[in-house]
C-alpha cells in the first residue's frame, strides 16, 4: 500500500493538476486572516472555510489525475480497483492536512497568541473540513461522474449543502462555534462529535464511489 | 492445475444488452490461449473480468491466479513520469524491491529496445515505445497470469519476435497467458489453444487451433511415404532428409505411429502452426 500511495502522490505531484487549488487556498487564507482581527478563532474558521472548498477540487485532481486505461493498470498491478481508490484518498486527505496545519499556523502568526484548546479546536476544524472536502470531491470524481463540467456542478452543490445547512453535524456548526468565539473547552469539546460525522461521511462517500465504480466497471 | 476458471460468466452495462454470456473458460499452466473476435464481440470485456477489473453480471470466476499482469490495448501515456520511474513504481506496487524493480525493468526494455532509452518521459513516447512499456510493466515481476489486449497491433515489428519470446517465457514458467488477436497467422504460431467470441459466447475457434506441427528426420532405412495422403495432413515440406508435416491435431498420434514405422525418428512435434520464417 506504501508504494501504491507513492505512486498516487508523485503522479499527482508531477501532474500538476493540485497547483490551481493549493495556490487559491493559500491566497485566500492570507486576504481572509487580514482583516485585522485579535481573536483567533473566527480567523480558524475562515481558513478552515477555505479548505473545505479547496480539498474537494485537490480530492478530484488527484482522483482524475490517471488517465481511466493507466489506472487500470495500475489496479490490476495493486490487486484490486479498491486500493487505488484507497490511496487516492490518503493522499488527497494528506494533502488537506498539510494545507490544514497552513491555515493554522497563519492566523496564530498574525494573532500572535492562542488558547492552547483555541489551538486544539482549531486543528479539529482544519481536520473536519479535510474530511468533508475529501468526501465531496471522492464522489465527484471520474468514476462517478465522469464530465468535469457535470462534476464541478456536483461539487458546488455538494458544497453548499455541508457549509450552510445548520442542520447537518458537520462544518458549519463547527465554523459558527469557531465565529462565536466561544470559550475555549467548550470549542474543542464541541468540535469531537462532528469529526467523528465528518469521518464517517468520508467513508460512506469512499464506499458509495466504491460501488458506482464496480457497478460500471 | 486450472489456473483460470470462468463459470457461466455473463456481462451487461446496467440494464443494456448482454456483452458476455455464459461464458466456460480453464485455463491451464504452461498454457498459451488465443481469444479471436470481431470488434466490439466482448473479447475486451472478457479480458478485464479475467484480470480481475470488472465483476461479472452473471456466473463466477472461480480461480485466478494473485500475481497477474495486464497490458491493455493502447497504452495513454500522458505523464512526465520517465519510462524506468513508472517501471520502478509499478514494480514496487507489485511487492519489488527498488534495486530488483530497476534492474528488472532494465533487463526488460532492453530486450524490447526501447527507443530513445529508460529515462524518456512517457509522454515523449511513440505508441510503439509506450506500448513496450506497458508490455514491461505487466512483466515485472513475471506473473502467473498475463492477460495482453492485441498485443502485435500496437508493437513495432521489430518487436514481435520479443514477445512471442517472452509470452513463451511465462507459460513456460508454470504461468498462463491469454491474449487477444484478431489474425489467424498469428493465432496458429502462438497460442496452444484458441477460442472465438461471437456474439458475447466463446466457443471453440476452428478444432480449437488444434493443428500439430511434427517433424521428421529420415533414417537409415526408411520407406517412402505419401505424406499428403494421410488422413488429416494439411501440408507436407520436404527437405534434406527431413520432412516437415502440418497435422489436424486429432490425426497426429496416427501420423507419427505411421512415421516411426517407415523408419521415420521424430525430431519434434508442436502443438501450433509452423510460423512463417520455418516454411520452406
């Protein structure tokens, strides 16, 4: 599984499909955490905010980025078309938390001092939006649909509805909790259910991208 | 030992018609098979469920063999990737080390002649070259079972001999082979057994490819013998004290009890065609 993770990542690296959405993401981390604010937390959940939307377009350039032959390929060398989706998502999830640990370590910079818990609820955001923008992007990918101008509609929709209904247990509670500026144990305390939603919905919409993919395949 | 077995396998897209159907297939060790097939008659299709990418609708596959690789018919190489870091990659997916990856992956294109040498992008490739490279990738390290989607159509012919050669490699190997072509020539030089698809149902591709190819030296003291006029003998070439009989395979036994009577030595026999370089 190692090497296979190997491979993903350094054909996405080489692709270069991730630079379009690394790059808006580190701009808007800098404009969003320049508004002159001395709390840290509502500067969390714009950066958190961002990566949700950045990770979902990283999570589709890294699962198009194999041309649909030279995956199969690859699937039938790692023993199953599963592993590949698998390592897909670890590099795609990898990637996110680096970028998340970015839009953490900024707003701390440009504060200049935090909670440790603030600190804490922070990386659970960063994580969570990780999550959530993996799972979006992992359906909207090739083997589910596979027109990119369909995709993006896709993920546009998907996005909407996980960053602004107040309804699901998922980023946008969290952001408001982050925006409040709510005490700090009560941040981070808050913040544990809806990462353990977050993951579960990554791996349903793993599973379900599963089953489309073997359904067509 | 069956190292394949397909049982009733059948194949649809949704609820669309029926591409594969009830399909029986064993494949042994040592053997090379050869699927024959209009286009579009499910012979792909029939591959990718062999290799393991694609579940059948209908039937099971009950044995396929863990090490298996897979060269598909065009090979989209649009990476910047170098010929020998894919290899190296794909060798190591399949449980190599790196050192044992390179060195097989050099050994390889090598032999294949790859032009413009391993460390070209893939993208630079020709198709020709590209598709030695995925000729390579399916190689390392050997599999039990090599599944190969037309593979002379896209090799230079340079390098067809290279393949005949290493395909013989795997089945020689205690592997299996299976591969696709659409050419008889090419069929009865290779493959020890051959199947046609048609209309998504495989059957039996002639008497199965079943012709032998024996050949005779004369001794000492032999009788003549009108070879042509034996039962089930297609062609008779002569040559030096030799004779080379193509046979339907169900009359070979019979031909070679009639041989070595007459004072015939049996110098070989081979379960294929004669290919075109040995006719004389």
């Amino acid at each position: 599984m190692t090497a296979l993770v190997r491979y993903v990542l350094l054909d996405s690296l080489q692709s270069q499909r991730y630079f379009p959405p690394v790059a808006l993401y580190l701009v808007a981390a800098m404009v969003l955490t320049s508004s002159g604010e001395d709390a840290v937390a509502p500067l969390f959940a714009l950066t958190a905010a961002a990566l949700l939307v950045c990770s979902t377009w990283l999570t589709v350039a890294v699962h198009n980025s194999e041309d649909p032959v030279q995956r199969a390929i690859t699937a039938v060398n790692a023993g199953s078309p599963r592993r590949v989706l698998l390592a897909g998502i670890v590099v795609a999830l990898g990637s996110s938390a680096v970028l998340g640990l970015f839009g953490l370590a900024y707003p701390l910079l440009v504060v200049g001092h935090a909670a440790p818990l603030t600190l804490l609820a922070g990386l659970e955001a960063e994580l969570l939006s990780a999550f959530v923008g993996v799972a979006i992007g992992t359906v909207c990918c090739r083997l589910v649909v596979p027109r990119i101008g369909y995709a993006v509609i896709c993920a546009v929709v998907g996005l909407v509805i996980a960053g602004l209904s107040p309804w699901l247990p998922l980023v946008h509670p969290a952001f408001q909790l982050l925006v409040r500026d709510a005490p700090p144990a009560e941040l981070a305390g808050s913040m544990l259910p809806l990462l353990a939603c977050g993951a579960l919905v990554l791996v349903g919409c793993g599973a379900v991208t599963e089953a489309v993919a073997r359904r067509r395949g | 030992m069956d190292l394949v077995r397909l049982r009733g396998v059948g194949k649809r897209y949704g609820a669309g018609p029926w591409v594969l159907e009830g399909v029986d297939l064993r494949v042994a060790a040592n053997e090379v098979v050869a699927i024959t097939g209009t286009n579009g008659s499910g012979k792909s299709t029939l591959l990718r469920i062999l290799v393991g990418l694609s579940r059948p609708s209908a039937g099971e596959v009950l044995a396929r063999p863990a090490s298996v690789g897979y060269v598909p018919e065009r090979f989209p190489a649009k990476e910047r990737m170098t010929a020998i870091a894919y290899l190296r990659h794909m060798g190591r997916v399949r449980g190599l080390s790196t050192s044992e990856s390179d060195a097989g992956a050099h050994a390889l294109l090598d032999r294949l002649a790859l032009v413009g040498g391993a460390t070209t992008p893939l993208r630079a490739l020709s198709k020709g070259n590209a598709q030695k490279v995925a000729l390579a990738q399916a190689l390392l390290p050997r599999p039990k079972l090599l599944v190969l989607d037309e593979p002379w159509s896209g090799l230079d012919v340079s390098a067809h001999g290279v393949l005949a050669e290493l395909l013989a490699e795997v089945a020689g190997d205690g592997g299996a082979v299976v591969f696709t072509d659409h050419r008889e020539s090419v069929v009865r030089a290779t493959a020890s057994a051959a199947y046609r698809i048609d209309g998504g149902r495989l059957g039996a591709w002639r008497d199965g490819g079943q012709v032998a190819t024996v050949d005779l030296v004369a001794a000492a003291e032999r009788e003549q013998v009108d070879w042509p006029g034996l039962p089930g003998v297609l062609r008779a070439d002569h040559g030096v004290g030799s004779v080379m009989v193509v046979v339907e395979g169900k009359h070979c036994d019979e031909l070679l009890v009639t041989a070595i009577r007459s004072g015939w030595s049996v110098a070989g026999v081979r379960r294929a065609a004669p290919s075109a370089g040995e006719v004389r």
